[in-house]
C-alpha cells in the first residue's frame, strides 16, 4: 500500500513531503494531523523498531504462533553470555572500522595510529554472522561503532543485513558516530532498520569544535542533529542522544548550551566524565566529576531532577520541568556501573571485549577463518560453510542448534563463554585505570 497524499498537502514545499525513509511497502500506516498551513489528513507509515523482511507473511498471530513466542521468551537466557555475577549480556556493542574522519583529542593521539591491514578486520559477512550467532544466544541491542563507522562503503547493506534479524530476537539497532557523514545516509539507514544514534559532539562553539577535532565540520554535525528530530516529527522514531566529554579547562562552558539544547529539542544530551586511553593524556586535573557538572547545572536550573533510570543504563538521567529533553551523565571514574553492566564489544579486528576497561580479548575472527584456511571470509565462502554445516546437521536426526548447529558454533560459543566468565566484577579504580595498558579509544570502539 502506498502512501496517499491530500490534493493541498502535495502542494507543500519540497521540504515537507514525506522522506523515502516512510514511503516503504514494509511499514504498516496510521492517520496524522497535517501540520499547518493545511488540516487535511495523510497516510504516513507507523514506525516500527526494526523493519520486517519482505517476505514475512503480515497476519494476525494464530494460537500456536502465541504459544510459541510465549515459550521463546520464557525460555532461559544463554548461559554462554551470562557471567559469574549473575549479569545477562544482552547489548552487542561492534566496531566496524579503525578509520576516523576526525581527530579528537581524547580518542586518538595527535599522531594518530597504526591501521590494521584490511584483510585482519572483519568482513561483512563475518559481522552478519557474528550477530545472527549473538542475536541467537539472547542478543537483543546491536551497536555498531569504529573508528568512524558511517565511512565504510558497505555500511548500509551490512545494517540490512543486520536489520533482518528481527524477526530472530533483535529489537534495537543502533549507530555511535560523530554525525559529519550521517546526513546523507540517514534515510537508507532508517529503510534499513536503525533505531537509535548516540552522537558524540564536545562543543557548540564551531572554532572549539575544530580545536577538539582537528578537523572542520561543526556545520555538518549540526544538519545531521536536525535532520534526525525532523525525521523522528513524522515517526522515524530514531532515539538521539548527544555524547559530550567534557575536559577541565577546555570545553565546561559548553555545559550549559548543551542543556539549554533540550528545552525546545527532543534529545538527551549525556555528559561523559573524561577516560583514561592509550595516548590520548588523560590526568585527573582535567577530569570534570559529574557532581561537580550537576552542581554548575543547578546554580542556573534548581528546578532539576532525577528520572528514574532503566535496570542497565549507563547514565544518570535528569530533567528539567518544562524542558523537552533530558541529560545525563556517564559516570565511570567516579561512580561506575558495573554491577549492572550488560555489554560486549567485538573490536574491527575480530576481538570479543568483555570491559572496556579490561585489556584481555579473544580472537572470535580467527576461530570463524580457521575453517577458511585463515582468509577472509567473503559471501561466497559463508555460504559454502553454511551448507557443509547444514548438510551436516540433517544427517544427524533430532538436533538443534544456531545455524545448522555446527562445530564452528559451538567452538565460538564456548570461546565466547569462557571469556564472559572471566570478566570481573568490576572495572579497576581511577588510581589503577591510568597506569593500565589498554587500547586507544579509537581501536576499540565507541
């Protein structure tokens, strides 16, 4: 069914017709207001987290179609991603690229860093893989992350690839990104499935911008922030958040611009404390304490309050009466949240992470190669696997498993067990972080 637009709403400007993002066959539709001049009705598509494939069958569920999807989600979680503190990892968190298209001071050092060659990063196809594998176990929130990942050329048929997995489990698919080449993919990635980006922008000042950059760009970032709220008006129902680290003598009077931001804008804007990372020259004299940020915040709004935060949040979130939108406040230096943590990391080069903070990985990239001969696994290559391992598992009546249930499954699983059963409790102390190797924040993955 197609959209169906009144006589008057097509004589709008361009720029108040419906985005391709909505004019999709795979979106159900719903009746809205039309905003002045006109009050005649259109047909715009109900948002839905995630689309549907095309080729699943649209119908009311019959009783055993329930009945299954009770038994699914009364079905207990993984243990393979489940910790010796009780902590369910339900939050994917991949890097899909090392390159950058800016140079923030506290993500890279000024020299920047040496790049993986191109055949140790994970393809495409071994990303799909890995989600499908994860999304199996109980995975149900998928971030991809870089570098910068909005530069790699096949972004938008990886996130279809990913999109597709709805129907398995997955409810969110998310994007951290600096926003710079975001505008012009924002539509195909909402087609595609994206539900939420969390926008890393340190100033509102465009000459600070370029100072913590080391780039240009600040206008750029801005249209893709715009871009998202007006999409979310006709019901992209794309969650944005703004990620701001704030530094000591550097960009602390952006504070209150940023929570300024939300009283008319529907965005969250979360106050991230600064984080020890190779090269990038953290001190504790330029590390701004969150309760030092919302008490600046209350000398102007005393009327701030907190909001009751969700079961695996990362951030504080507050708001003000009156305000649109919300802040937050990442708060790992001084007040961590490991107790509740329900993230994994899979670096560019194929390393699951368990902490960001933690220094030990596993190569899940090497055990997928393994079964190529150590190369890069490409379409072709998957979908020979796919069947040797299919054609196994019906020779053997009665199993079950992920994909075909073969041994590269449970070789990973188990692998991707033992490490979550080695994360610890929590992360080490400010005292302890700064002396500890660990990667840039760059090849880990935002």
């Amino acid at each position: 069914m197609a959209p169906v637009l009144s006589h008057s709403f097509s004589k709008l400007p361009a720029a108040r017709m419906l985005p391709r993002f909505l004019r999709q066959s795979n979106y159900g539709y719903r009746r809205i207001t039309a905003v002045a001049p006109t009050r005649e009705l259109l047909h715009v598509p109900e948002y839905h987290p995630l689309p549907l494939p095309d080729d699943v069958e649209r119908h009311a569920p019959t009783q055993q179609e329930s009945r299954t999807k009770r038994i699914r989600a009364a079905k207990p979680f993984s243990s393979f991603l489940t910790d010796n503190f009780s902590r369910q990892h339900d939050y994917l968190r991949i890097s899909i690229t090392e390159r950058c298209n800016l140079r923030c001071t506290y993500c890279m050092p000024e020299e920047g860093v040496p790049l993986s060659p191109a055949s140790h990063l994970l393809t495409t196809p071994e990303i799909a893989y890995l989600s499908a594998l994860f999304v199996s176990q109980g995975v149900t929130k998928i971030r991809l992350t870089g570098g910068e990942p909005t530069i790699r050329q096949d972004i938008l048929p990886l996130m279809r690839s990913i999109g597709n997995l709805r129907p398995k489990g997955l409810r969110e698919l998310c994007l951290t990104t600096n926003g710079i080449a975001l505008y012009r993919k924002l539509d195909s990635m909402a087609e595609a499935g994206l539900t939420g980006v969390n926008l890393s922008l340190d100033t509102l000042d465009p000459f600070q911008f370029q100072i913590m950059t080391r780039r240009k760009g600040f206008e750029m970032v801005m249209k893709s922030i715009d871009r998202i709220l007006e999409m979310n008006k006709v019901g992209a129902g794309i969650k944005l958040k703004i990620n701001c680290v704030v530094m000591r003598g550097i960009n602390e009077r952006d504070i209150i611009p940023f929570v300024e931001m939300g009283e008319e804008k529907d965005v969250e804007v979360r106050f991230i404390e600064y984080m020890p990372f190779d090269g990038n020259k953290w001190s504790q004299q330029k590390m701004l304490s969150y309760r030092e940020m919302l008490d600046m915040i209350r000398t102007k709004y005393p009327a701030l309050e907190k909001v009751q935060d969700h079961k695996n949040n990362t951030s504080k979130t507050y708001h003000i009466p009156g305000f649109a939108g919300r802040i937050g406040f990442i708060t790992s230096m001084t007040h961590n949240f490991c107790g509740s943590c329900n993230r994994l990391r899979i670096t560019s080069d194929g390393n699951l992470k368990v902490c960001l903070f933690g220094n030990a990985e596993v190569s899940l990239r090497d055990l997928m190669r393994k079964h190529n001969g150590g190369q890069p696994i490409d379409e072709a290559a998957m979908e020979a696997i796919k069947r040797v391992e299919m054609d196994r598992r019906q020779a053997l009546p009665g199993s079950t498993g992920v994909l075909g249930c073969g041994d590269r499954e449970r070789e990973l699983l188990e692998v991707i067990g033992v490490a979550v059963k080695r994360k610890k409790e929590k992360h080490a102390g400010m005292g302890q972080l700064e002396n500890m190797k660990n990667r840039p924040m760059i090849l880990i993955g935002g």
